[in-house]
C-alpha cells in the first residue's frame, strides 16, 4: 500500500493523528508503516524529517516503491488500525523548507539570467551545496544574489501541484533527469517551475535573505555553498563576532580589516628580515667565539634548524669532538653530536636510554632530541666523561 504523502499537499503540517498500517523493520531497526503522513523521506536531495510518534521518537525517515518507513528510536507495541498521534521536528523542516525554496529561486534566477542549469543539489543540516554547468563572475554572483534576494522581497507565492498528462507535455520545467509518470511541479511564480517532491514555503518571503558563501570550480562548472533564513543570519552573527575580535586585536575599525591584515603581514615580512639577519650575526659570533675555544659542548637557545645544522658542521671541521643542543627545560633539546676518532653512534645509544631521547646517524654525526632538563643532561655528561674520549 502507498502511504499517503501529507506533506506533498500541505508542507505546513506540523501534527497529526493516523493510523497505523503496519510494524516492519528499517536495516534492524523497528519502523513504522503509516497510511498516510506528515513525515518527509529522505531524498531529491532533502534530509528526512525527525520527529515523534505517540512520543517514540523518529530518528530516521525513508521510502521505497512509496512506502515510508518510519524508523523508531526504541520498540513499541504499536498495532495495525491503531491511531497514532504524529508530530514532526518543525525547526528543522522549516528550515530546510527555507533552503530548498531558495535554491529554486536562485536557480530559477540563474537559468533565466545565463542560462545555466542545476546539476546537482544537497541540503544538509549545516549547508546547502548547489552544482550549475557554468562559471560565474565575481560580480555576475553579486548580481544574482542581489537578484534572488529581490524575489524573496517580492514575496512571489511558491505553488506545488501535480498537472495533467495534457497540461504537463506542454508546460516548460527544470528537472535533473527525465521524469515519468505523475510529475510534481514546484512554481516560484515569475522565477521558476521546477519537477520537485521537497517541501517548500508558501511565500518567497519566508526565505528569507540569501546567501552564497562560496563558489569554486567543479567538474566543468560551479559549486556553491549558499545559506537561507536563519542559517544566513547565524552565519552573519558568527563572522560579524569575528570581525570584531579582529578588530579588537588589531586595533582597526571593522571594515579596514583587510588593510589592516595587510599592513601586519608587510610588518612582519620586516621582523623576519631582521631576524634572520640577527641570525646570521648571532651564528657568526659563536663560531668565532666557539672555534677559537676548547669548548667541546654547547647549549644555543637562538639558534635553530639550518643556522644550528651549519653551525655544527663548521665547527665539525675544527675540532675532534663537539656536541651542540638547543631548546630549552620544558620542551626538551635538539642535539648534534660529532666526532673524528670515536663512534658517535655508541654515545647516542647510551644517553637515548639514559635520558628519554631517540635520535642516530653515522659513525661521525648522530642527531636527536632529549627529553631532559640542561641540568640532567649536564650531570649525565660529566658522570659518562668516559665514552666522550
Ligand atoms: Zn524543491
């Protein structure tokens, strides 16, 4: 038996008592067969609808060959004839009642404007993703949303029917595929008829604003993330308190933030000029410092990556044994440890046991971290003096 679909006459039902057809399973779960429903399934790219029966909730919707399956959150001895009272989630429906309706409007728009096609559609809980076969402009976008905005202001009344055979061959629709059958035609009047089995607002106006977030190249044509109603405004919430923060932290009022960002990324291009100079200047001093020296072991807190790797291997040249580390107590120290008369690698392995590190290499260069205060490393040292001649 087909259930009967409430929802395709009055997407406005938010509550209703029906009788149960039958109790059946959905992939191990128990689920419900009504003979009629205000339930959406999931599919043409909407979400199901969630919801309660007789207060079990509903925690999925779906149909096959026009059968919808309720799949209920626990079992209940429901029972054939029995009435059941119906309520679904109208936050959630509403809202994407919300974006569906303003997807057929900015297609509607979009197909009327440029001529280009909706290929591919999804509504989910967070936002709605939109495929066309064509690329847009920066300020063709701008237009077509000014556009479509337009028509929500206009507050164009939103249709659903299912016309005759006659009616239907000589009616011009957007469809994704071609339809057999009886077709559902969704009317945004003057914007856009479309072959749809969603739920949708009334009014245009009920869309309220919307919104492309963004826009990227997708197989040939366009992807686009776009926001409705209350989602657009939440979304303009969160970045309008981002702006601020921003603003707060640089200083700049909120609408010079991207010269703002722009000057501190100049500032710091100059910061990491001068601190690479210091650099230099500070690898310089201790290897004049450290070659005319017998010291044969240092610890660098400046220095890091490539400067410390040069550092070592200059003065690698000049003496027989030197072992250099940087970083510092909390996080632990790098270290490059080389040699000409003795197996480094020997070293390494004792002091790794010794003082929670991992690190190796050549008999001349072994390389690695400890996860150790200077001062352990320090003590560890002069009690292992030994392996170091
Ligand atoms: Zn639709």
């Amino acid at each position: 038996m087909k259930t009967v679909k409430l929802y395709e006459t009055d997407s406005y039902l938010k509550m209703k008592d029906c009788i149960v057809h039958e109790l059946t399973e959905w992939e191990g779960r128990p689920a419900l067969i009504l003979e009629e429903t205000i339930f959406y399934p999931e599919g043409g790219g909407q979400l199901f609808d969630t919801g309660t029966i007789d207060g079990v909730p509903v925690t999925n919707v779906q149909e096959v060959d026009e059968v919808i399956y309720h799949v209920l959150e626990a079992e209940h001895p429901f029972k054939p004839g029995q009435k059941v009272h119906t309520q679904i989630d109208w936050e959630r429906r509403f809202d994407f009642m919300q974006q569906h309706t303003g997807e057929h409007v900015l297609s509607g728009v979009i197909e009327n404007r440029l001529g280009y096609k909706n290929v591919g559609f999804e509504i989910n809980e967070e936002f709605m993703r939109v495929d066309y076969n064509g690329l847009f402009t920066k300020e063709q976008l701008d237009e077509l949303e000014d556009e479509a905005n337009r028509m929500v202001l206009e507050n164009r009344h939103v249709l659903a029917f299912v016309p005759g055979e006659e009616t239907i061959s000589q009616l011009e629709y957007r469809s994704k595929k071609p339809l057999e059958g009886d077709v559902r035609i969704v009317d945004v009047q003057g914007v856009d008829v479309c072959a749809c089995c969603g739920t949708h607002v009334a009014f245009t106006s009920q869309v309220g604003i919307i919104k492309i977030i963004d826009d990227m190249h997708h197989r040939g044509g366009t992807r686009m993330t776009v926001l409705c109603g209350e989602r657009a405004l939440k979304d303009y919430r969160t970045l309008n308190d981002q702006s601020r923060e921003l603003s707060a932290g640089l200083s700049a009022p909120s609408r010079e933030l991207t010269e703002s960002f722009i000057h501190q990324q100049e500032l710091r291009q100059e910061e990491i000029r001068r601190m690479v100079h210091l650099e230099r200047e500070i690898l310089n001093l201790r290897l004049e410092n450290l070659s005319k020296s017998d010291i044969w072991m240092h610890f660098e807190e400046y220095l890091v990556g490539r400067d410390l790797a040069r550092l070592s291997a200059t003065l690698a040249h000049d003496k027989d044994l030197f072992f250099l580390l940087s970083g510092d107590d909390e996080v632990g120290y790098n270290y490059i440890l080389t040699a000409k008369t003795i197996d480094t690698r020997e070293i390494a392995k004792e002091m790794n046991t010794a003082l929670d590190g991992k690190g190796g290499g050549k008999p001349e260069v072994v390389r690695g971290g400890l996860k150790a205060t200077r001062e352990e490393i320090e003590r560890w040292v002069h009690d292992n003096g030994s392996l170091f001649s």
